[in-house]
C-alpha cells in the first residue's frame, strides 16, 4: 500500500476455533496486519481458542463469550470497541 494514507479495517469473523476458516482469517489479517497503513480490528461472534492468537496482532471483540448471558449492553460494547 502506497502513500500515508492509515486504512481502518474492522472484520467480523464468525468463531475463534481452530477450525479451517478461522484459520485461514488468521493468516489473511497477519499478512494485511504487515502493512505499515493498515489498522485492522477483529470482531468474532463466538469465542474460541484463536482469540489470544489473534490479539497478539490485533485488538479483538467477542460478542458471544463466556460472559455473554450477564451481558447487559451489546451495543455499548461495539460502540466501545470502534
């Protein structure tokens, strides 16, 4: 990417598991993540085992984590998290 022009990227991603296409998101958001302007930020419905491997490299939101039933303001915490 050329210029100093800073690229927000927010991904959803559906779960954290270290199943195939979380996976292959860990791999496609590190070689994006090389990328002096680009900022990327992960959302995941579910959690999983990939969340601390994504938040090495990456702020994370999980929607749905073990907390989720004493969740009192979804919203809020997306809000927060943009």
């Amino acid at each position: 990417m050329s210029g100093n022009k800073r690229i927000d990227i927010i991904v959803l991603g559906h779960e954290a598991s270290l199943s195939g296409a979380p996976l292959l998101l860990m791999n496609l958001l590190e070689l994006l993540q090389r990328q002096d302007s680009v900022h990327i930020r992960l959302s995941v419905h579910r959690d999983g085992p990939l969340v601390q491997a994504y938040a090495k490299y990456f702020p994370v939101l999980v929607l749905k984590s073990a907390d989720y039933g004493r969740e009192k303001n979804i919203a809020r915490k997306i809000s927060n998290f943009i």
